[in-house]
C-alpha cells in the first residue's frame, strides 16, 4: 500500500514563443554599454545620450552633419592611388586598397570639393578613417594640396576634418614627403590670410597630426578624443614612465595649449558659422547662389 506507484499528472512546458528583434534596431554604447534605440543614437549624431561619448562617423555623415544640406561638390574624385614600391605584406598593397574601396565606395582616405555652411562656400576635406586606418598617402597629400590651391585660387576658407592613424607605411618615402608638401600648402593659405579651420576627430595622429591637421588657424577639437604623434603606449615604454592620466586626450592637449577649442559635436557646427562669419564674411552666398561683393 505504501509502496504504490502514485500517477502524478505531468505539466507540459508552454509552447515557446521567439520574438525576432530586426538587427540594427539598439545600440550598445562602447563606453557606458548603455543601450538606445539606434535611431535616436543616430539622430543624435552618434553621441551617445548617457554619457556624452563620441563614437567615429564616417566621411558622409561627417559631411551630413557639418554642411549645408546636399551643397558638398566633389572634386578631384579621379585621383586614383598607386603602388609605386610593389608593397607585399600578408598581401598585396595593391589588393588592400581593391578590398578598401569597395568597402567605403571611396578612391582614398579623404573626400575633396566645395560646400556651403551656414550659406559661406568653403574649400571642405573630410577624411574616411574607414579606409586604412584614415592614413595619409600620395592621393590625400595630392587632394589636400589641390583643394588648398584652389581656395586660393577662388578666396575660400578651408573646412578640413581629420581622423587618421598617420602616414601609410606602404608608399614608404612617399607618404612622409605628403607632410612637407601639405604643410607648404597650409603655408601658402596663411601668406594670402585665407582663414583655414581644421576640426580633429578620434583618432588624429602621427603624419597627420604633424603637419595639415594641426596648422590651422583655429584648431577644433572633439572631446575624448586621441590627438598627438606617437601612441601613448609607444611613449611610455620609450621615456619608462607613467603617462599622467588622460594623456593625449583632447582635453589634455587643449589644457597645453596645442587645441584652441573642445567642442560637443552637437555645438561644431554653429560654431564653424560664427568663425566663417567673422573671418570671411566675403565667402557668404547670396539668394542667388553668387558670393557676395565684398573685399577680403
């Protein structure tokens, strides 16, 4: 009696119901994880609402959110890069820049032309981090110079927004003598007094840090951005010290004078406007979309 085997009824598990949740629809923050609707991160400019972290926006987006609504004309999109010393790592250079392009539907690491901002027609360069590593070669040195020629040519002020890793180590020589020519260009753009600002995104390093990018006659910056020449790992191993906190971060550059400005990138482009109406307020369109007749 005891020993009887007793019937228990068995509770079947509830059918189970899978929600499909369409990709791309949050976005985790890299700093705070917080997550957010993707499309209010986006709307945002990709800054992340709770703690303010600036995450990288590629060359159209930049170009987007900087410039006069579908005013940016491309130039000089033509000029293609080569492989002058046959560079051959894990594969060829050659290959590389193939697989780069098709990637960023880009030629190279910066896109040249002319835009309006705030109604001022500028000279504007935007560089694609995307595209190995932002880093500078023959055709962003060649680009960089013929857009400073031309704003002197046509007496606009230069809008350029770095984000770049240096100079690329595959063209050798080549790429390091982009940093003399370019900061000709940018000496040339100071002798005729063409105001020309450069804005740094993270990351701006190495070549081109060291010449274009940090020439400007008002150097903006973004915050918690990495701004300086060699890595702070590479520093700190050579000199054997410890770094002081927040080395190399856009605040900390600003704090010793090599930044003018830190700016939300929520607040960069009204900023841009003042600066263009102060210092070249002969670069403003009229209705009818001629500069106005004013003297520089």
């Amino acid at each position: 009696m005891w020993f009887r085997k007793r019937k228990y009824t068995v509770l079947k598990p509830p059918v189970e119901r899978r929600v499909e949740i369409p990709d791309g629809l949050w976005h985790k923050c890299g700093e705070c994880l917080a997550i957010t609707l993707a499309k209010d991160f986006e709307a945002n400019q990709k800054v992340c609402p709770k703690c303010g972290h600036h995450e990288q926006m590629n060359s159209s987006e930049r170009i987007i959110s900087t410039f006069d609504p579908d005013s940016f004309e491309e130039d000089n999109e033509h000029v293609k890069p080569a492989d002058p010393l046959k560079f051959f790592d894990s594969k060829k250079y050659s290959d590389r820049l193939v697989i780069y392009q098709k990637k960023t539907g880009m030629n190279d690491a910066i896109v040249t032309g002319t835009a309006l901002c705030g109604g001022y027609r500028v000279a504007a360069g935007v560089m694609e981090f995307e595209f190995v590593g932002g880093s500078m070669g023959s055709v962003v040195g060649e680009k960089m110079t013929r857009l400073m020629e031309r704003a002197i040519k046509e007496r606009l002020p230069v809008i350029v927004i770095c984000a770049s890793g240096g100079a690329r180590m595959q063209e050798g020589i080549l790429s390091l003598m982009q940093m003399a020519k370019t900061a000709m260009a940018c000496a040339r753009l100071h002798k005729e007094r063409i105001p020309y600002f450069t804005v740094l995104t993270h990351p701006t390093t190495a070549g081109v840090m060291a010449s274009f990018a940090s020439l400007g006659d008002m150097v903006i910056a973004e915050p918690n951005a990495l701004i300086g020449f060699a890595g702070p790992r590479v520093i700190q191993q050579t000199i054997n010290q410890v770094l002081p906190k927040g080395f190399q971060k856009s605040e900390f550059v600003k704090e010793h004078g090599f930044i003018d400005i830190v700016l939300e990138r929520k607040d960069l482009r009204p900023t841009l406007i003042n600066l263009l109406s102060f210092f070249a307020p002969w670069a403003k369109v009229s209705e009818s979309g001629e500069k106005k007749a004013e003297s520089a």
